[in-house]
C-alpha cells in the first residue's frame, strides 16, 4: 500500500480510503489511485478470494464391467464434474455392515469424515442400518434402479419400468406374435418385478394367458439369457418372441438362436430393455426399451448435492421415461 501511495501522489491514508470504497474521497484521485493499483498488480493482504467447499459424493456399485454400469456412472461422472466435486466408487458394505446399527454408523461417520456429502447407492440392496445410520447422520442418499423403491427413508431414481415391459411386449403382439416368452432379471428386484408386471399387462390387454413354462426369472446377465434361451428354443412348441429384462439377457438369447439355428427375426423376435450401445453391435441389431441411464446419473447427483443443500426433492421416487428403440431383432410372426 506504501508503494501505491508513493506512486499515485497521495498520502496512505488516502489509498487506505480508496481501497476501502470510502466516499470522501475526490473523484479524480480515486481514479489515479485506481490506476496505479491496476498498474502495481497489488492485491491487499486482508482480501480472501471465496473458496468452494471441497465436496465428495461416494456411488457405491457391484461391478462396472456391464454396459449399464458404465453408462449410469457417465452420467453420474459428467454431472459431479460439472458441479466441481469428487467422485469415490465404493464396493457395497460387507455383511458385518448390515448386522448391526453400530457398525453402519461407522462406515457412514467415516465417509462423511472424509469429506462425503452424500452417498449414490446402483442397483444394490440397501441394508435397513445403513438407511438409519444416513438418517441419524443426515447423509442425503439416492438409489438407482434401487431393490426396493418405496423406502420412505431413501430417494429413489428410475425408469418408467412397467411402460417400458408393456410397450416391448405390445410391440412383438403388434407383429401377430402369441407364444411370447419372459426372461427376466431376480424375482427380488422391483424393477425386474415391475418390466414383467407390464408384460403381463400387454397379454391381458389382448386377452393372452400367460404360459408359465414361457416365463423365466434369473440374473441379468449375458450367460442366463444364453441358457435359458438355449431351453425355451428347444422346447416342442417353442416361442416366436422372446421379451428380456435386459440387453445382456437377450443378448445371450441372440446367442443361442444362432447356435440353434433359429433366425433372426424371421423365426424368433427379441427385445431388450436398457438401450445400451451395444445394442446395435449384434446381427441382427437389437430392439430395446431405452431407458435414460446417462440422465439417471445425472439426475441422482442433482438430487443428492441438493439435498445436502438443503433443497430436498419434489418426490421421494423419481421415475424417467422410456420409449422403444425398434431395430432388426423383432419382425412378423413366422407362418405356420
């Protein structure tokens, strides 16, 4: 301040004024004050620019290898980057986690030591004394594709899953299909429940029973769709469409078609659910319900870092809407 002072010709007091935003001070001299402050480069030690907070948000997921993994965690990466905050992958808690509210608490206390401000849980189980020790701790937390969604205690994020099995399941009826098979995700998991609720809905509308030794419920993976594929194409009167939980299942249906030798779709029509980039890297290219995942993402650290705002969410389930990508995989029932 002395070297301002010395060079603008005024006296310390002066340029005290000046960079104060005093009013008693002249007009002209203020602006050679200015001048020489611009010209010096000075910055007054008392000045503290404002620093954000350092935040971290912590996802927690079973695996990334799937497709669907890595285009939820996209999501979630573009909008943590775009909020300025730091993304920690975690593995789900072991089962000591879930047997006591002491140690859940602990896990949580810790994250939130280390700087968490909220916790993104994908498609995993959420033990009942981590959602006590997030609402003891205030911890906002989001579920994506979550096994339960109606936990009070939880915010939830997904897709509009039973439109997305009924509109899949309309379409191959559309196509004259009857004999329609399901090959879907575990039997406890509320979107895998909910994609087949629809598909029943599709064949009540049209007046269709549902043949139970055309319904299937397993993993959603590539392996279980091959081998239960493998079982319905072989069956005497086997189905003329197969609707899947997800890509990776009917994908694996694909697979087995081909090795069978039942064609695509002229003999057998396949749907997927997700809408994965994959999806049009097999022959033929696969017909999907695409649901949102890359805005799931987002949409789960939009809610989260609000909520550790204090902005809580104008609905405890989130759902987003799906629509039906048709690509090479679903065409005409085969004639008799």
């Amino acid at each position: 301040m002395t070297d301002v002072a010395r060079a603008a010709g005024v006296s310390l007091a002066t340029a005290s004024k000046v960079l104060n935003g005093r009013s008693d001070v002249a007009a002209g001299t203020r602006d050679r004050v200015l001048r020489v402050i611009n010209e010096l480069g000075y910055r007054s030690t008392t000045e503290r620019p404002e620093r954000k907070r350092d935040r971290t948000l912590v996802t927690v997921l079973d695996y990334v290898e799937s497709r669907y993994a890595g285009t939820v965690l996209q999501g979630i990466l573009d909008a943590a980057a775009a909020a300025e905050t730091e993304l920690v992958l975690r593995l789900p808690p072991d089962q000591a986690i879930g047997a006591g509210p002491e140690t859940a608490y602990s896990w949580l206390a810790g994250l939130q030591a280390a700087g968490a401000v909220g916790v993104i849980e994908l498609a995993v189980a959420v033990p009942d004394s981590v959602l006590d020790a997030a609402k003891e701790l205030e911890m906002p937390m989001a579920t994506i594709d979550p096994i339960d969604t109606r936990d009070a205690r939880v915010v939830s994020i997904g897709s509009t899953n039973w439109e997305g099995g009924r509109s899949a399941t309309a379409h191959v009826i559309g196509f004259g299909h009857r004999r329609i098979a399901w090959i879907g995700g575990p039997l406890n998991s509320a979107p895998s429940a909910e994609r087949f609720h629809g598909y029943q809905a599709a064949l009540d509308a049209t007046g269709l029973t549902p043949d139970r030794a055309l319904i299937r419920h397993d993993a959603f993976a590539v392996e279980a769709g091959y081998r239960h594929g493998r079982e319905l194409l072989s069956l005497q009167e086997r189905p003329t469409a197969v609707v899947a939980g997800n890509d990776e299942i009917a994908i694996g249906v694909l697979s087995a078609a081909k090795e069978l030798g039942v064609g695509v779709p002229g003999e057998l029509s396949i749907t997927g659910f997700d809408d994965t980039p994959q999806t049009e890297w097999t022959t033929p290219s696969l017909t999907s319900v695409r649901q949102p995942l890359a805005g799931m993402g987002r949409m789960a650290v939009e809610t989260v870092l609000g909520m550790a705002d204090g902005i809580q969410p104008a609905f405890q389930h989130l759902q987003l809407a799906t629509t039906l990508s048709v690509r090479g995989s679903t065409g005409p029932v085969p004639s008799a």
